[in-house]
C-alpha cells in the first residue's frame, strides 16, 4: 500500500500534498477542491481551489481535507497526516453562565464538532434559525480556552454578539470595527474592517495569534472579502454558523455551486439536528403559513426594475391588503413584523399603518432600540422595517408578513426562522405571503412557496 504524506501549513490554513499521485487521483483529488460558476452573460467556468506552490507540491485549503482523506481511503492509499500548526494550550478560564442544560441538538453538535476540532479539523454546524448555534459556539470557545476572534458582517451583530458573550462566558468581549481596535481574550470583528487592515498589512492577523476563528453567518464567506479574512486567519479551531449553507441563489443560468469554497475555509458542514426535531422538542413553534392573492397593480412593467416598482412597492392594492393583514392578526392579539426590501415601501405600509413601529437602515441606534423595546413589551403590535432578516433575535414576535417578496432561498429561511422561535404562551407561528402578478414576480412567489415546503414542512 502506498503512502501519502500531507501536512497542514504552519503559517496559513492550507494542507500540501507532499508525495506523488496517479493521475486518476490526483483528478479525483482536483474535481473535490472544484466548482462551477454559470456567469449571466457568459460561459461557465470551473474555480479549482486545488493549487500548485514554487516547490511544485499541491495545496487545497484545509476545510477539504476531510474530502480528500476520504477519496485517498477509497483509492486505497495509506496516509500520513501531520500539522506544523501546534494545538494551542487551554490558557483562558471562561466562567460558563449559560444554559445548565444544552438542548439535545446543541449537545450533539458540540460531540460532532469536538472530533473534528481535536484533530485540527474545521467545522460548519448547520442548526436551524433559533437552534442554538451562538451557545453551541460559545461552549467549544469556553472548552478551548484559547484568544478567540469572532467574525461578523454588520455591527448590529457585533452588538448582539457582546451581549451574547457575556450572557454566557462572563466576559466582556473586544471589538474591532471601522477605527475601533480593542482586543481581548474573545473578540468580535467586522469583515469589512479586517479585510482592509489586511491589505494595509498582510501580517495582520498572524501577528494577532488567534487561536480560534468563528464565521458567524459562514454562508456569506463564498465572497472574496470573506474569503481573504478567513484564509488569512490561521486558527487552529475553525468553526462556521450557518442555517443556510446549502442553498443556490438565482435561476439556472446563475446558480453556483460555491458552499465548497467556504467549506474550504472553515470545514466540513454537520447537520445535529432539523426543524422538525427542533420543534418536537419544544426549542421552536410550528409555522402556519397563508398565501394570498395579490390585486393587480395599476401598471406592469416590461423591466424587473419596473415590475418590482409598480406590482410590489407602489401596488396599493397590495399594499391595502397587507395592511388588512397586519391589523386582522394584531386584533387576534399576535405582534407582526412586516418585512420590506425597500425603503419608499416601508414608508407606504407606515402612511397605511400609522401605529406600527418603523425602523430602517439610516435609523439611528436609539430609534432602532426604542422601536425595538416597545415591540418587545407589546406597546407596539406592528414594527415595518428592512433590518431583521439575518442575525436578529426577536422572539416576541408572533407573526410574519412576507412584504417585500424576492426570491432567495437564504431570505426566506432567515426570515422565517426568526418568527420560529419559542416562548412562553407562543403555540405557532403564523407566516403571510402574497402570490404576486407578473412573468418575474409570480415566479418569485413560486420559489419561496416551495422554499417553504421543502425546509419548513407546515400547513
């Protein structure tokens, strides 16, 4: 039996195949580290992260090492595996104050996960939308204990993150965004802000020594941005969260198979648990879901631009039929967050609904937080806003009206999951959608409707 030697960088989360391969697995190996792309207005093209160094040895990131170990075992080759990167020491002593008792989805994570990062090896935990996967998180930081950065896409989710942090580790975590640079034994960090301190500085997430990368919302680091950041982190812990790893964005002619480009930067995905376990036992509520006919707009447009304009945001048909919504399910005694896209038709639902709440993304923080709190304590019965797709916990809300249409499966299950989660008195989740007019629209409405089927189940 022939033996393969691999060996994970010392300096940056790749692992170098350092013996020859027969061409048959050396193609297996490359089409494993490979994706499609179907451009809109092009051919489709092949991105293969399987990569040649100056000493003409091939490298692949290490989140494929899984893969690739499996098809060495199947080629029937013997392996020889070794890490330049040393297991950082347990050095931090966080006081564990959250949950006495993790949910039985969180506990299994946590076992899967610990296999894989004992070994050097990253992970994705794919947990449904209130699920648990921020706890999950911070119980591995707290095992580990070592210096942990924490890797977010907006502030809002900086913020959310301290508290987080707090409420469970005790600690009061670090924050580098925009020029905020105050670094902790757990810090919290914008993309953005990382991303051009590294093309100041290449170095500057090696000199940082993190011991432990987590990718919150991991589904985002296809892009180049996130890319670079999680790449140029050379933690020996990786650990991605998403409820949405798995997804294709768009129509055919632009759907890509990219999940394997963050699976390359973080690990392999495990899935502890689904909905439907997740609502047997109590940690989220059943949806019930209402689609309803949308009136025909006044004008329909021969753009997308245009239909979307005239058949959504300025559709007052529609818009009086949302509004009727809203009201029927307050008066039911359910809080409803209704969910725009734009901006103009948040303004539009709040001329039609004078006493909901209205919150967008040039609010300021203390109108975001009042609006907020007076949803949460029930002074308000309706918040419109375009903000609370991804990353906000709102459990206090009941029901869900699905404005601002769209088609991306990641919006729908994001959005949907926040309306999900359980409290007390909250026996089901009541999700309102429109079957929409128009060649783009009424296809829109298709695809979210069979998102809903296909992830959520329900009535």
């Amino acid at each position: 039996m022939t033996l393969i030697k691999l060996s994970r960088a010392a300096n940056m989360p790749q692992v170098f195949i350092n013996s020859p391969l027969d061409d048959f697995t050396f193609s297996a190996i490359r089409e494993a580290c490979s994706y499609t792309v179907y451009p809109y207005d092009g051919e489709p093209y092949v991105v293969c992260l399987l990569r040649q160094a100056r000493n003409l040895n091939w490298y692949f990131p290490q989140g494929l090492l899984t893969e690739v170990v499996q098809i060495l075992h199947d080629m029937e080759y013997e392996m020889d595996y070794k890490s330049a990167l040393r297991r950082p020491p347990k050095e931090i002593d966080w006081p564990w104050k959250g949950p006495e008792k993790l949910w039985e989805n969180q506990e299994k994570a946590i076992q899967v996960a610990m296999k894989e990062l004992d070994n050097g090896r990253g992970v994705i935990l794919y947990i449904p939308t209130a699920g648990g996967k921020t706890v999950s998180a911070l119980w591995l930081a707290k095992h580990y204990g070592t210096r942990t950065l924490v890797t977010v896409h907006t502030e809002r989710l900086v913020e959310q993150w301290k508290k987080e942090i707090l409420k469970n580790l005790g600690a009061e975590a670090g924050i580098i965004k925009a020029k905020v640079e105050d670094l902790r034994s757990i810090t919290v960090a914008t993309i953005q802000t990382l991303e051009k301190k590294i093309r100041a500085n290449p170095n500057y997430m090696t000199d940082k020594n993190f011991g432990m990368l987590i990718c919150d919302e991991v589904h985002h680091y296809k892009a180049k941005t996130f890319w670079r950041v999680a790449m140029n982190c050379n933690a020996y812990y990786r650990i991605g969260l998403s409820a949405t790893p798995k997804h294709t964005e768009g129509s055919k002619d632009t759907r890509t198979d990219d999940t394997k480009k963050f699976i390359g930067a973080i690990g392999k995905i495990i899935k502890p648990s689904s909905i439907d376990d997740l609502i047997e036992n109590g940690h989220l509520v059943a949806p019930e879901f209402h689609f309803n006919i949308s009136p025909l707009p006044d004008r329909v447009g021969n753009t997308w631009d245009a239909q979307y304009k005239y058949g959504i945001v300025e559709n007052e048909g529609r818009n009086r039929l949302i509004a009727i919504n809203a009201n029927e399910l307050k008066d039911l005694g359910y809080q409803v967050y209704i969910h725009v896209k734009h901006v103009p038709h948040g303004e539009r639902l709040k001329r039609l609904i004078p006493e909901a709440g209205w919150i967008w993304g040039e609010s300021s923080k203390k109108e975001r937080d009042l609006e907020m709190h007076r949803f949460r304590v029930g002074h308000t019965h309706i918040l419109i806003s375009t903000l609370l797709g991804e990353g906000i916990d709102l459990p206090e809300m009941d029901a869900l009206i699905m404005a601002g249409g769209g088609k991306s499966e990641i919006n729908t299950i994001q959005l949907i999951g926040r309306v999900l989660r359980a409290r007390k008195g909250k026996s089901r989740a009541i999700i309102v959608d429109y079957l929409d007019r128009g060649r783009w629209l009424r296809s829109h409405s298709e695809e979210r409707r069979m998102t809903m089927e296909s992830t959520f189940g329900g009535t």
